[in-house]
C-alpha cells in the first residue's frame, strides 16, 4: 500500500460496513445508502438484523419508511455473519463505550469488535472507530489489536477515527446535516476516510490526528456535563432560596451575548454526557493530572436523583404522608422527551430508589411500553394507562421525562400532587398548588 491515497477507493464509491445497527450505525447506515454506497450492516442481536431487513426500524426516531427505502434500493443487507467483514472497503465500528462498575472505561465492545475485525481483514481496507473514547484509544487499544492479523496499520490498511455526533430526536440537525470531525494516523488514511464520508455527510472537519478528533468529542461533551452541573447546583442553591432556577434561566438567557442557557434535570442520561467525562479523568490519571473541576460536575449531576427523591419525601410530608406505602407514578422513562432511548435514564434510578424506600412504583412511557433488562436494571414493568382516573389512583407524580404529547392540564388537574423536575407544568395555566418543583 502506498503512502498516498490509493486512487481506486479515493475516487470510487467505496462499499462501507457498518458494525453496530443501534443508534449510531442504522442512521449513518442509511445515509451511506442514499449516498450510492453499497452498505453492509453487522450486528450480533438476530432480531434486530430480522426487523431491518424485514424493512422495520429497530428505532423509534427513525420510520420504518427510512428501513424499508434502504433495504428496496438493493444496496443494503443486515447480517450477523462476520466472515462477510472482508467484502466491504471500509469498515466503521458503532458500538458503546460504556463504564465499569468502579467507572473507568469498559473497552470490551471496542476490542472485541477489532478481534471480529482482524480475523478477516484485507489489505486496503479502512477501519474506522466511532465510538466515543478516551484520546488514545484508536492507537493504543484498536491499532495493536487489528495488527496481529500480521497486517500494518499505514502500510497494509488504512485506519481513522470520526466521533459519532448523534442526537436522537433533534428536529433541525441530522446524520447528514452534521458537521462531522475526521482524524486518521496518516494522510493517506485521512483521504480515504474524507473520500468515504463525504457520499453520507454535508460537512466534514479534518483534523490532524486520531488524538485530536478522540479529544474533541470528549470536550463537546464535558461541555455540557460541566455547565449542566452548574445549573443543577444553582437550583438546589435557589431553592432554598425562594428563587425559581428556571425564571432566572428564562431572564439570563434575554443577554444576546455572553450567556448560553443550560437546564437542571433529575440527572444526566444518554450514552454520552454521563460517560465521557470519566473517561477523561482516568485518561488524565495516566499522566498525572487530576480533573477535579470535570470530577466535581461529575459528582454533582449524579447525585440529582437522590436530590428529586429528597424533595418527592418532602413534597409528600407537606400532605402528611410518608414516602414508604405511598403510590408513586413516574412519567417518563427516556432520558430525553420524544425517544425511546433509556441508556444512562435517570429515571431507571428514580425508580428504583422510590422502590428501595418503600414506595409503590408505576411508569408511564408512551414511547417504552415495558421495560427491558440494562447492564444496571432490571425493573421487570409495563407502561400503565395515562387517564385521569388513573393519575387521580396514585399519591404522588413524578415527572422525569417531559414528553411533548404528555397533556399536562389533564394531568395538574387530576393529579393529587407532582414533583416536577422538568418545569414540565410551566405553561399549564390557573392553579398550580400541587406542583411541587424538584
């Protein structure tokens, strides 16, 4: 393999594997398809492999319509065969990056998709991690795994890192239209993955090594961890107070300048924000640097929920009631409003604390119908009926997930009381004496 980008891939429509049809892979699988690539999409869970290639979506925020045009074109096939990793020319691994119980990294999924990896790889293949990780991950923990298929990373395949930018259930950004960061540990590499890329995404960002682009996705995200942790402590602060955070969030975010508005929460989920500051902080230990500002907002957005439960005990006393006996409905079990993604949800940790202080726990999730097992929880529920005589049964609603189709006048209404840790109740008009904000 030459050391300049092999004009065969650089100029062709490369034919693309995607490893990891969750959600990362499926949408980037599908642009890439609409790209004119031929697309192999690799995953170890048969069921989900059947769905898709059945034309269903395994995901809620992306329609079957958008499965069903990626299996029609005839450029698209789901599988579990790996033996099958040797057609594509690229291959591009989507899998989680998630924390061990002591919350360090857990590369398991990584080194093990790189194993898979390297039992078929070819020459002139390009690997391409997108999982988010620590800076040092594509070289330290990817490279040494792929190379003893007896193939050199630089002179026999090529290889880069593009972190995924997912935002599941964004209504003005998606797969294509965002901006997409891309690093490799050579030029050449560098080209062929921008020349792959740019048939999926509008907007590509080179940068100057797999580091760089591995430390970029890691600062997007402490980002928000750092200044979601401010606001969660100044609501706490403003409590005690007398002062609504969420007015005094509404009155600074008036300034055109200088200001971006940030919001409490009963805790931080999704795959990202929860996760990568950690990874961090144990990158950091390795050279001897403490992150104690990352380590703080890291500390402090996960003790939100034992914050939510404390005001639910309090808002509960205020009615001459105790926590333990009493029926408690959480509204909402994605981590977000309007998806039905529940890794790293806050709420699967409400609930099980209510549970473990004795409280009598229903959920309602229009978009999770039942629960499923996590590598945290089993919760072993189904989703009950939103009604009013239904809320009206229950001594306490708990509001974790504000999704858009809750009718929250219905619901202030027949509610006896709500703890309300998503300003959820905000615009419902009239009384609002039962509310309790958390």
């Amino acid at each position: 393999m030459k050391k300049t980008c092999n004009s065969k891939n650089c100029d062709k429509r490369s034919s693309v594997g995607i490893i990891g049809l969750g959600y990362v892979g499926l949408p980037l699988a599908r642009e890439f398809v609409r790209g004119g690539c031929e697309v192999y999409g690799f995953d170890i869970n048969p069921d989900a492999v059947k769905r898709i290639n059945s034309g269903k979506s395994p995901l809620k925020h992306i329609p079957d319509e958008h499965i069903a045009e990626m299996t029609k074109s005839g450029r698209f096939r789901a599988t579990t065969d790996a033996t099958l990793m040797d057609k594509p020319d690229v291959l591009i691994l989507c899998v989680p990056t998630p924390l061990t119980a002591s919350r360090e990294p857990d590369m398991y999924y990584v080194e093990e998709s790189c194993r898979t990896v390297a039992k078929s790889l070819r020459k002139g293949q390009l690997v391409v991690l997108e999982s988010t990780t620590y800076p040092g991950t594509t070289n330290e923990v990817m490279k040494p795994i792929l190379e003893a298929s007896g193939l050199k990373a630089g002179k026999d395949f090529y290889m880069a890192y593009s972190p995924e930018r997912e935002d599941p259930g964004n209504a003005h950004y998606n797969t294509r239209t965002i901006p997409k960061v891309v690093g490799a540990i050579d030029k050449p590499s560098l080209d062929f993955a921008m020349s792959v890329y740019k048939h999926a995404i509008d907007t590509l960002i080179p940068v100057d090594s797999c580091e760089t682009a591995e430390a970029i996705k890691i600062v997007e995200n402490v980002y928000r961890c750092v200044n979601i942790a401010m606001v969660n402590e100044l609501k706490q602060v403003f409590d005690r107070m007398g002062i609504d955070v969420w007015e005094v969030i509404r009155g600074a975010s008036s300034k055109p300048f200088g200001y971006q508005p940030f919001y409490p929460g009963p805790g931080l989920g999704g795959h990202c924000i929860p996760i990568d500051p950690f990874y961090l902080t144990w990158k950091a230990r390795q050279f001897g640097m403490p992150t104690r500002f990352i380590e703080l907002a890291g500390e402090i957005n996960t003790a939100m929920p034992h914050y939510v439960i404390q005001r639910t005990m309090e808002a509960l006393n205020e009615q001459k009631k105790s926590l333990k006996g009493s029926k408690v409905l959480v509204l909402g079990l994605a981590y977000k409003k309007d998806i039905d993604d529940i890794r790293e949800s806050p709420s699967l940790e409400l609930i099980e604390l209510l549970k473990e202080k004795g409280a009598k726990v229903d959920y309602n999730d229009p978009f999770i119908p039942a629960t499923k097992k996590t590598r945290e929880y089993n919760l072993q529920m189904k989703s009950v009926p939103l009604t009013p005589a239904n809320i009206s049964k229950y001594d306490c609603v708990l509001i974790a997930t504000a999704h858009s189709c809750y009718d929250m006048n219905m619901i202030v209404k027949n509610a006896k009381l709500i703890v309300d840790s998503r300003n959820a109740c905000d615009a419902v008009k009239g009384s609002k004496k039962n509310v309790v904000k958390a």
